[in-house]
C-alpha cells in the first residue's frame, strides 16, 4: 500500500518516466512471446529459435537498465532527514523503490500478453484479431507455463537490480579517500564564506575570482576504475565481430553459429564502451583544465571530472547502440528480413530506452548538483556562466563521443579480408 501511495502521489514527470518504463517493458515482453510463438511454429529449428530467443537480451538488458536508471533519478525514494522516525529508514525506501519498479514492468508484461493474445487471435473486440496468426503460430496452444516465465524475467531482474543499487550502505564504513562529491566540496566553500571574515571580504564575482574560489576545491584524485578492462572487452568484441563478417552478410543472422558470433562480439563491444565511457568523460574534463583555464573551462572540467561515472555510463550505452545500428544498416542491404515485423519493435526498444536513459541520467546529474549550483549563485555566480559550463561539457563529448562511434562502427562493418 505504501509503494501504490507513493507512486500515486509523484510528480507528473516522474510518473512519466515510469510510464516509459512499463512501454519498455511491454515491448521486450512481446520481443520474448514472439520468440516463444517462433519456436512454436518451427520446431525443426530449435538453434535459430533459441538464437532468436537470445537476441532478446539486448532489449531486455536496455529495459533493466532504464528501470535503473528511472529508479536512482525518483526524488521520492531517497532518504531524507525525519523519515527514519516515521519507519521510511532506507532499506524501506529501497524496497519501496523496488516495488514500484516491480509494478511499472509487471504492467508492461500484462500489456505484452494481451496485445499477444489479440495478435494471435486468442481474444477477440479489436480489429488486429489475428494479424500475426502467420509468425506468432496461432494454429498451436500457447504453453501458457513458458508464456508467464518469459514475462516474469523483466519485472524480477529489473526489480531485482534496483535493489541491488539502492541496497543501504553501511554509515560506519570510512570514505574512500577522495571520494567526496563536488557538492560536499562546495558546501565546504560555502561554510568558509559564511564565517565573519569571509563576509568583511566579499568575493570577487569575476572570472579571475571565480578561478580563485574554484582552486580551492580539489577535483578527484583518481579516475574511475575501468578503463583497461574496458580497452580489453571492446578489442576483444571489434575482434568477435570481425570473424562473425566471414559468414555471408544476408544470412549471419540466420545461422545459429555466425548469429552467436555477431551477439557475443556485440555484447563485448558494448560491454567495454560502458567500461570505458566513465574514464573517456573523465579524461575530457581534464583536458578541458588544461592550458591556463579560466572560470567557465575549470568549472565545466570539474564538474565532468566528478560526475564522469554518472554521466560516462549512459553515454557508452548509446555509443554502442549507435555505433551497432551504424554497422547493421552498412553491412545488410535489408536489415528488416532479419526477424521480419519483430525487428522494428526490437529497434524502437532499443533505440527509445537508449535515448531515455541517457535523458534519466542528465536529470539525475542535475538534481545530484542541485546543492553546487545553488552555492554558486549565493556566491555571486552569473547564470550565464552556469549554462555556459553545461554548454561546454555537452559539445566535450560530443567532440569525443561521435568520432568514437563512427570509428567503432567502421571498424564493425569493415569487409572480412580473405
């Protein structure tokens, strides 16, 4: 009752992230159904079956990692001072925010089955009766067993992984060294501008003050972990995925062997570019200290360099979506004949979880540097320089970023040499 007050009572923005949550999962639901009704109607193929059936990973991870993602950005489940005395401590909370998760994709599921069922022509009152009879194998009983254990792996991992993330943390554990966040920094500035002689000299709202001010606070001592790990992963797929090309472009897909070979090496890819993607943001904000910054190039470096996990995550996502879609429409002539009708959904959930997440985590980072940008302001920031800064960070990785997708697609799509 708690999470269904709680989900009621959120903000219409929140709510409508949940609401591209169970889309997601509705459309990775049917994804999964269409795999089961293709193994159906093709029980003397079980390898291209089971291929298809693991194809459905990608959108399913993509939807898991939305549901994250919309999970950590919900300002509703995060512990605030006074809850704990009413019993909202933060192990309720994160049961609270797992629960709703829970809900939101068990309500994607529900939808999947049903827009199945009518497909098929299980049920009747819409005009799409049966318009997949063809690929969803309506000549055959639905395994109704294996039709609910599809749909319960999207709600269960989902809800499972934001436990995972959210879980409490021991207080009593000692900070890494370095780890503090850039707005415990400036909240730091703030108590020491706050103090009588800070306010009989008032800082200077300038460029060259604002640098003087901003030295005070360190940036973070060390980069996030990662990147050799990642280097190694997004060679080894580059490599999976140029013996994968060997097969014959029109039918790599088809083949239960080759089709592996594509979802492994692309699965490697992509797995290091979200390894990486933390340590290349981090890497940008350096650079962009570098060379006599002023006000606005150290406030835009810093503010990457400690939220480069945050950001860096999500932007190896849609590098390695991008960069597979790039390489996919370059090396097939007809991608659609892949999966037929169910590659488009496939797209469209892979493609829309991608964007949001990304939009999630801008949202996230923002709230996360609430504190830091009210500072500013108390202490005489101009609102231009702030969106300034936003502006600089954007078009740093964009200058990074987009070089790096072409070339990683490039390198996907390239001709096997013989």
């Amino acid at each position: 009752m708690l999470a269904l007050r709680l989900t009621r009572a959120a903000r219409p923005a929140v709510q409508l992230r949940r609401l591209l949550v169970a889309a997601a999962s509705a459309g990775t639901g049917f994804l999964l159904l269409g795999s089961l009704g293709y193994a159906m109607g093709h029980p003397q193929t079980p390898g291209a079956a089971a291929l298809r059936l693991a194809w459905c990973v990608v959108p399913l991870a993509a939807t898991v990692y939305l549901a994250l993602a919309v999970a950590r950005a919900d300002p509703g489940t995060r512990p605030r001072p006074g809850l704990s005395a009413v019993g909202l401590g933060p192990g309720r909370l994160m049961a609270v925010s797992a629960l709703t998760t829970l809900l939101a994709c068990t309500l994607g599921s529900l939808v999947a089955l049903l827009f199945f069922l009518h497909l098929r022509g299980d049920l009747s009152g819409l005009p799409i009766d049966g318009k997949g009879a063809q690929f969803l194998a309506a000549d055959r009983p639905l395994p109704v067993p294996a039709a609910l254990t599809l749909l319960a792996l999207l709600p269960l991992a989902a809800s499972g992984a934001v436990a995972l993330s959210l879980r409490p943390r021991d207080p009593r554990r000692p900070a890494v060294k370095g780890t503090a966040s850039f707005g415990a920094r400036w909240h730091a500035i703030l108590h020491k501008a706050e103090t009588p002689a800070s306010a009989e000299a008032p800082v200077d709202a300038g460029a060259e003050g604002w640098s003087d001010v901003l030295t005070v606070a360190p940036p973070p001592r060390e980069a996030p972990a990662g990147f050799p790990w990642g280097v190694a992963a997004l060679a080894a797929g580059l490599a999976v995925q140029a013996y994968a090309n060997r097969a014959a472009p029109a039918s790599v897909l088809a083949l239960p062997v080759e089709g592996a070979a594509v979802l492994g090496g692309w699965l490697l890819t992509a797995l290091g570019l979200v390894l990486a993607a933390p340590g290349l943001t981090y890497l940008c904000g350096k650079v962009l200290q570098s060379a006599q910054p002023g006000a606005l190039r150290l406030l835009a470096g810093r503010v990457l360099m400690s939220e480069a996990t945050r950001i860096g995550r999500p932007l190896g996502v849609v590098c390695a979506v991008t960069s597979a879609a790039l390489a996919t429409t370059a090396m097939y002539d007809q991608p659609a004949a892949a999966f037929g009708p169910l590659s488009t959904v496939a797209t469209l959930v892979v493609g829309g979880c991608t964007l949001a997440t990304l939009l999630t985590a801008a949202i996230e980072t923002r709230q996360s540097r609430a504190g830091t940008t009210a500072a500013l302001l108390r202490l005489g920031a101009p609102a231009t320089m702030l969106r300034g800064s936003a502006a600089l960070r954007a078009a740093a990785l964009i200058a990074l970023f987009v070089p790096l997708t072409l070339l990683i697609a490039y390198l996907s799509a390239l001709p096997p040499t013989r």
